[in-house]
C-alpha cells in the first residue's frame, strides 16, 4: 500500500502544516508503511522540514523539478517579507502583498497541471492525502481525481478563518466534490466545515500528529515561591495570533509589580509593531523575544522554560504550539476559536475570549500565583497529549479512515491498535 502525502511547497520557516505532515510520514514510515512526501515545488537542500524527512529516511519527491517563476516570485516575496519597516509605513501592504502572492502562484501553478498527471501516473500511489488549502491543493485533488487515486483532503484551519485566506477557500470548494474523503482536525472543527460546505456527505476527524519529546517536564523547576512565573508563546507574529493581546494583559499583571515575564519564540510581520508597544508599555525588562526555532531539540528547550503556554488567536485550526506545550507537560492558556475547545479541557488548560485582554490577564494571574495549580495541568495536559494526539493515538485513526476510502481496507486492518482514539467514528 504506496501513501502519497502532498503539498505545493513547505512553506516555513514556522508553518503548522508543515510540520503536520512531516510528522504524519514520520509516523507512517515508523509503522513500516510505503509512504512518500510530494511536494508540487522543489525546495531548499537546508529546508528543516525537508531534512528532517530525509535524515529519517521518508522519500520527497517533486513534482516540477524547476519552476523559475515560481523561485523568482518567492525571492522577491521573502524579500518584501524581510524588509519589516515597509509594513510599519503602509499598514495595508501586508495584505496587498499577500492578494499580489496569490493571484501570481494560482496563474503559475496552473501551468504545472500535465506534470502533476505525469508525475502521479508514474508514482500510482494507492492513497494521495492532500494537506492544506494553497495554490496546489485544487491542482493535485484534480489530478488524482482524474486517474482515479483515491483523494484524502484534509484541512488545517478553521471555516472562521482570516479575511486574508477566502480566496483559497472560494477555490478549493470548486474541486472538493471530487475527493474521496474530507478530513478535520478535530470533532467541532469537522461540525463547523460541514456547515460551511453541506455538499459533503460526511467529514472524517484526523487530529494533529505531535512528536513525542525527548524529556518531558512533569513538575516545575521553579522554586518554592518563585517571584516571576514565565509565560511563553510560539508562533508567526502576525495580526491573527494576537499578540499585542499579551502585551496589554502583561501590562495588566504586572501592575503592581513584576510578577510575569512573556517568552516568545517567533517571527512575522507584526514583530515591530509588537516590540514598539512593549517599549510604550515599559515591559523591554518583562517581553523576551528569543527568536523562533526550527528543530525538535529547539521546541523541547523552549518548551522546558516555559511555567504556562499562551495563545491569544483571533483564528485558529488546532494550533500544533498548543499540543507541543501538552507534550510537555506545560499547561495552557487559549482562546476559544476553531478547535481549540477539542484540544483543552478544564484541566489541562484556561479558555479566554478573543481579543478580550482583561480575561487574559485574570487567567494568568490565576496561575501565576498557584504553582500547584500550574503543575496538576501540566501534568492533565502531558496526559491528554496522550490519549489524542500522540503516535500511538492517531496512527490507528489514519488508518482507519485510509481503509475508509480505498478498496484495499482490509490491508490496513490488521495494523488498527487496540487502542481507540475518542473521536473515532467506528
């Protein structure tokens, strides 16, 4: 049984869906699976995620060997990207840039459609699994679709998404009808994009596959009474994850004196305008930014530093930051979009409104002043990690619904685990 992962291009340096599917065929390949990554756009020898595929021994293969208008759009994209100062300027350019990005790709990609036909009548693979709504998306479900592979489409986000993303949305609901299975990332989320799209017959619930860490930390290293409590955030710093919401609740929480410091590992567009309002707000000695990191040893140590995990989204799938600070044993506190709701329960982590900075700052107050508080969630969340979203909990949901939507199930039968992840269907 040949599984084909597929994506246009990985799209990092900090991208969840990337990391999902590289942790899905580390996965597969684990269990002794025939599993391949295709990616429609050849990437960098040094990409992360792409090293990481090969250092473990998972094929990637491409669709365009070389697409110079594609590389050429990329350069000047990232270089557009790297000068932050623009964006200060012209608030607007942002989004102007991204619509530009898009138009100019979908025109490009569209060319490429003979070689993905060619490439996937080579390969013939028995399962093509397409992640996420970009440029190629529409192009490999149409492919697979026309030489009669059984297409998995699974999405990553949320039918509340950004106003920034609808055009990929408007267009991959045109191809959609002709896959095989539909697939979420958790059971709201899979509710909430039947309602968006009631053409579907049925949505399959696939969750995030998180690596498991080396170590994990299962009790605080903090001391006794510790003066500060380290709060940290992870993610691209952009309008979307809000992060200025953090700014203005540790402001809050350290009013009467400096009780939290916020750790953030990350990069984005919004990375001035953060900085800017940390200065306005006196916090330069409470707001660390540490860069973002890029390697599995990178996140554990981040992770380790952390007392609590904060993600103060307007917009959200299921945040893979969230499911790695469980992994390691760090409690959460979230906002309540997209599937975070499914992720976190009253246990394991404190749900806040978007947006809402005064909610944020009572719920990290809350903490911050109960350690033993902060190590009973950590400790639900490692195990909550567990039972939804570790290797030994998805794996046999894959499987499932690959069984699902091809004619030969029955080869995946024999490999379902006793294990029975709650939100499966059968």
């Amino acid at each position: 049984m040949k599984i084909a992962l597929c994506k246009s291009h990985f799209a990092g340096p900090v991208s969840g869906a990337d990391d999902t599917l590289v942790a899905y065929a580390l996965g597969l390949h684990q269990a002794g699976y025939d599993v391949q990554v295709a990616l429609l756009y050849h990437c960098a020898e040094n990409d992360q995620y792409y090293r990481r595929l090969r250092n473990a021994g998972v094929g990637v293969s491409f669709v365009v060997t070389r697409s110079v208008m594609f590389e050429v759009m990329q350069r000047i994209r990232n270089l557009l990207l790297g000068v932050l100062f623009f964006f200060l300027l012209m608030p607007r350019a942002l989004g102007l840039l991204r619509r530009i990005w898009q138009v100019i790709v979908r025109s490009i990609t569209r060319l490429h459609y003979r070689a993905c036909l060619n490439f996937l009548q080579i390969a013939r693979p028995d399962v093509l699994h397409v992640f996420a709504p970009d440029a190629g998306a529409a192009l490999l479900i149409s492919a697979g679709h026309e030489l009669g592979i059984p297409v998995l489409y699974h999405e990553m986000g949320t039918p509340h998404h950004l106003p920034m993303l609808e055009d990929y949305y408007r267009r991959l609901e045109t191809v959609l009808p002709l896959c095989t299975g539909v697939a979420a990332l958790s059971p709201r989320l899979a509710a909430d994009w039947s309602v968006r799209f009631p053409f579907l017959s049925s949505i399959s619930v696939l969750p995030l596959i998180i690596e498991r860490p080396n170590t994990f930390n299962l009790t605080s290293e903090s001391p006794a009474d510790p003066k500060e409590t380290i709060f940290g955030f992870a993610g691209r710093v952009e309008e979307g994850k809000g992060l200025l919401v953090l700014v203005e609740a540790l402001a809050s929480v350290n009013r009467e004196g400096p009780l939290a410091v916020a750790r953030v590992a990350g990069i984005g567009p919004q990375l001035l305008q953060v900085e800017a309002r940390v200065r306005e707000l006196g916090l330069r000695e409470a707001f660390e930014f540490v860069g973002h990191y890029s390697e599995p040893l990178g996140r554990t140590a981040f992770m380790n530093s952390l007392d609590v995990f904060v993600l103060p989204s307007f917009a959200e799938g299921t945040p893979n930051s969230i499911i790695e600070a469980m992994a390691h044993g760090v409690p959460v506190i979230a906002t309540t979009v997209g599937g975070i709701a499914d992720i976190l329960d009253g246990e394991s982590g404190i749900l806040v409104p978007p947006g809402d900075s005064a909610a944020l700052a009572d719920a990290m107050l809350l903490l911050a002043r109960d350690q033993r508080r902060r190590v009973a969630m950590g400790v639900a969340a490692k195990q909550r990690y567990e039972k939804l979203f570790s290797q030994t909990a998805v794996l046999p949901l894959m499987l499932q619904t690959y069984g699902r939507i091809t004619r030969n199930g029955h080869e995946f039968a024999k490999d379902i685990y006793e294990h029975r992840h709650p939100w499966s269907k059968t």
